[in-house]
C-alpha cells in the first residue's frame, strides 16, 4: 500500500508516454537497465551514460509521494540526535546502516 500513489503516478505517466526523457541532459533516447513493478524502469541516458528511474517525477510528485505517505523502515526513519551521535562515533560499524563491505 505504501508504494501505491508512486504506482499510480508511474502508471499514469506511462500511459501518457511521459517522464522518460534524461533528467540530467534531457536527451529522449535510453536504453531499458532493469524493470520494477510493472510501469518502473531503470534506464541509462544514450547521451550522458546517467542511469536513472522512469517515469522520472517531478519535485512536487516527489513531496507527495515520498513526503507524506512512503515508508521503508530505516531507509525512512530518522535518527534523533542522541542515535545519530552514536551511530557517528562508531562510523556505523556493526549497524543496520553498515555500508564497509
């Protein structure tokens, strides 16, 4: 359910034929990377080599989407100040957020 107003959006978009264009350079032509869902791909601009999500979104879709109602465990759940401390003093060795190897 979480995912569910970025799928509509996506969907929507796809429909459409928008959102496809490199979000760096603004070429119109990629190649397909990956697929996710059913309406998201990742795809790498034939221009400037960038690989990214589309439908691409737009600043506004995003403080919908992701703003008000995404969630994705940590990914999304802030640290206060005290575990932020924390996880800098032990460079976040032996963390959820663990990144070394």
């Amino acid at each position: 359910m979480r995912h569910l107003p970025y799928l509509i959006t996506s969907a929507l978009k796809v429909c459409r034929g928008a959102g496809f264009d490199c979000p760096s350079c603004g070429n119109a032509r990629s190649k397909i990377a990956d697929r996710k869902y059913l309406v998201t791909t990742l795809r790498r601009c034939m221009s400037c080599a960038l690989l990214f999500r589309a439908p691409t979104t737009t600043p506004e879709e995003n403080e919908k989407i992701y703003n008000k109602t995404y969630t994705e465990g940590f990914t999304t759940d802030m640290p206060d100040a005290g575990e932020l401390q924390a996880l800098l003093e032990k460079g976040f060795r032996g963390t959820p957020r663990d990144y070394t190897r």
